[in-house]
C-alpha cells in the first residue's frame, strides 16, 4: 500500500478544517441554486461580481480591521495577532464560521435586492464569491505550510504574504492578487522587523 505524499497530507488537513467545509457547501447549494432556477446572458457577470467583491473585502478586512483599526472588531483583531505572532499553526489560519455564515447571508440578500429580486443572479454572485474564497483560503494556507507552488505566479503570491508577515506587517496585504495593494500604494515593503535576520522564517521556508 502507497503511503500518502506529503502534498495529499497537507489537502488532508486543509479540508479538513470546518471553513473550508462550510464553504463547499455554500459553493455546491449556490451552484445547485443556479442551475435549478435556469438563467441568462448575465449570469457570468454576476459570477464575477463575486470574486471581485471578495477582492475588494479581503483587502479592506485585512487592512483596516484586522491591522489598522482594531477597535472594529476586537475579537476578529485579536485573533489576527495570535496568527501573526504564530504565523504557520493551523489553529490561526481560518477564521470562525460564524463569521462567513453573516458574510454569505449578507452578500446572498444584498445580491437579491440589487438584482431586483433574482433568485438566480443571486445565486451566481453567492457561487463565485463562494468559489474565489475557497481559493482564496487555499493561496493562504500554502502560504504557511511547506507546500511550493507550481507556478511562478503562485511563489511569487506566496512570497508577497510572507514578506507582509516577517517584513512589514502595513504592506501587502493582498493574498490572491496585487491589484489593491498597487492601488492603494501599500505593495512596497518599507522596513525591516528586527526580527527577521535571515532570508528564512521561523520554519525555514524561503523567502525568496
């Protein structure tokens, strides 16, 4: 019998984790929702409204509440700092369900309103929200396991999260993408941590 690869260890452990299961599911009950409710030339436009609308959350979650104004959200704060004081436990890396049950009735009732009351748009902006999340989550978790990406893009995103944590924790705070941070000027790391003396983190993943 094969043993397991160390990669399948790591897919293992990272559907395993509660989000990420809630958030298949979301993915499959929205597709279900799509299909079952038939559709039209706008449906792929709302399936990009929800990675962009995740884009632009990740960003400004990141920045200003989990970094810049922790008066916010002090619990969502607070957890934050436990993952950045221990940046690769599994324990820190996901956020709390409870969280993105709101976030998805949020963005399902807004999606509904907006649309003036389709349920199938709705659905469709629920199904790539939902979608872009999941690899969203993916891009973080490799980015502080020992996993190394397949593509250039994917080391290089890699690369930008671990300088935002052993670098500059007020630059680059985007995961999956540059665009806000080239927008919102925050792509250049601008100091040193004292603690960083080697090209390395604390687990020996380069970071270059």
């Amino acid at each position: 019998m094969r043993s397991e690869t160390p990669l399948m260890q790591y897919v293992k452990e990272f559907m395993g984790q509660r989000l990420i299961l809630f958030l298949f599911s979301v993915y499959f009950f929205s597709c279900c929702g799509v299909i079952a409710t038939f559709g039209s030339i706008r449906t792929a436009v709302a399936m990009c409204v929800g990675p962009v609308f995740v884009i632009f959350i990740e960003y400004m979650v990141h920045r200003y509440i989990l970094h810049e104004f922790p008066r916010i959200a002090p619990f969502a704060y607070k957890g934050h700092v436990a993952h950045h004081q221990s940046p690769n436990d599994v324990k820190y890396l996901f956020g709390p369900v409870s969280f993105d049950m709101c976030a998805y009735l949020v963005i399902f009732g807004a999606a509904f309103i907006v649309t003036g009351y389709d349920w199938h748009l709705s659905f469709a902006v629920v199904f790539g929200a939902s979608g872009f999340q999941i690899y969203y989550q993916w891009k973080h978790y490799i980015s502080h396991r020992p996993i190394k990406p397949l593509t250039p893009w994917g080391k290089w995103m890699k690369k930008r999260h671990l300088l935002h944590h052993h670098l500059d924790e007020k630059a680059l705070y985007s995961v999956t993408n540059p665009v806000l941070d080239i927008v919102m000027r925050t792509n250049r790391p601008k100091a040193f941590k004292s603690r960083l003396s080697t090209s390395h983190n604390d687990k020996g993943i380069p970071l270059s």
